[in-house]
C-alpha cells in the first residue's frame, strides 16, 4: 500500500517541475475561484484555504484529474493549481483544483487516495 502512495506523491512532485508563482492579485482570484468550486463537505475539511498555494504548471507527462465531463488528461496544457490542505491529508492528500491559466475555468480535481 505504502508503494502507491510514494509513487503518487512522486508523481506530482515530478508534475510540478518548472512551475511558476502567480502575482499576487490573480492568485488571491483564483484561489477563491477554486475554493468556491469545492462542495460544502470539501470546504469544511480545508485548513486555512487563504493560504492555499496557486502555482502554474505544464505537466510533461500525462497528469489526469476528474472534471464535470468524466477524466481529462492535462499532458503538455498549461494549468494553474490550487492545493487546498485538508484535516484528511494524511489518508487522501490535500485537494487540487486545476483552473485554466488563460480563461481561470475550473477544468477538474486532482485524484485523492
């Protein structure tokens, strides 16, 4: 069990290579963006979602998430992230939010465990 959970978090740290900070005022939009696309059972899990980190990245490899309209493959497309920390962490990982670096269009959530 232990083997899938370090190659995941492998995974996204590997994803996240290369990316970027936002300035300041987007990145306080499009953190509520994202904080207000989560359900209400979501937000009351989130630890301080005002500090949530929003980073842009360009996954090299394929990084799929779920989105409203079932599995999308972020492969080479960039993308912000907002990654929500959760009183669940420790058994799912935090919530990732994946937002449309042009547009701010909430594309999906990240995969949890």
């Amino acid at each position: 069990m232990k083997t899938p959970v370090i190659f995941l978090i492998l995974l996204l740290f590997a994803s996240f290579a290369g990316c970027a900070k936002i300035g300041k005022a987007p990145e306080e939009e499009l953190r509520t963006l994202a904080y207000e696309s989560l359900s209400k059972e979501e937000q009351q899990t989130t630890l301080d979602w005002t500090k949530a980190p929003v980073v842009t990245i360009k996954p090299p490899n394929s990084l799929l998430i779920w989105s409203p309209q079932g599995s999308l493959d972020l492969k080479g497309r960039e993308v912000v992230v907002v990654s929500f920390n959760t009183t669940q962490d420790p058994l799912l990982g935090p919530i990732q939010v994946f937002l449309d670096v042009t547009t701010h269009e909430i594309l999906g959530k990240g995969l949890r465990l």
